[in-house]
C-alpha cells in the first residue's frame, strides 16, 4: 500500500543495477514478479546482481518501491520463509 511501510524480499534481478552516487534503481524478482526499487544511500558489501535481499521501505506515487533501507542476504536460509518458498516453488514450475 501506497505511503505505509514494509518490507519485499527477492533477488536482484541480473543487468538491472544502476548506481549514480549513492542513488540506485534496480529491479527485484521472485522469478514470476518484478518491481523496480529506487534507493539512496550505502548498499551492503554483499549486495549483487542474481543475490538475495530484503528491502524495507514504501511504495511511491510512480509505481516502484522506494526503499529506507537494504539487506543483502548471503543464503536462502536468511531471506523471510515466505520469499524463499516463493523462489524454490517458481524453480519447481520450470
């Protein structure tokens, strides 16, 4: 919902990432869903493309998610069980 804050969790979608500064715009997926996610300020060491993450944030008035904070997950077993069960069930299906 558009102004309240939460959190989303996916992979960094591979060839979305653009840094300006400490501004980035990248695109997250759970393999079946896309969202772009805008972010200013300092992204974790383990943050990279195809690599897991949690973002807390709000969605903004243009349609992408503008994110407070970001957390780059080094395995599946650290992402929130929803998401990871996400992911392995759109694997399955392919």
């Amino acid at each position: 919902p558009q102004g309240k804050s939460f959190r989303i969790g996916g992979l960094v979608q591979p060839g979305s990432v653009i840094k300006d500064d400490l501004l980035v715009f990248f695109t997250l997926t759970d393999n079946k869903k896309t969202i772009e996610v805008h972010f200013e300020g300092i992204l974790p060491d383990l943050f990279r493309e195809g690599q897991g993450i949690v973002a807390t944030g709000s969605m903004s008035d243009e349609f992408f998610f503008l994110a407070t904070e970001v957390l780059a997950k080094h395995d599946e077993n650290y992402m929130p069980p929803e998401v990871a069960e996400a992911l392995q069930n759109s694997s399955a299906k392919e």
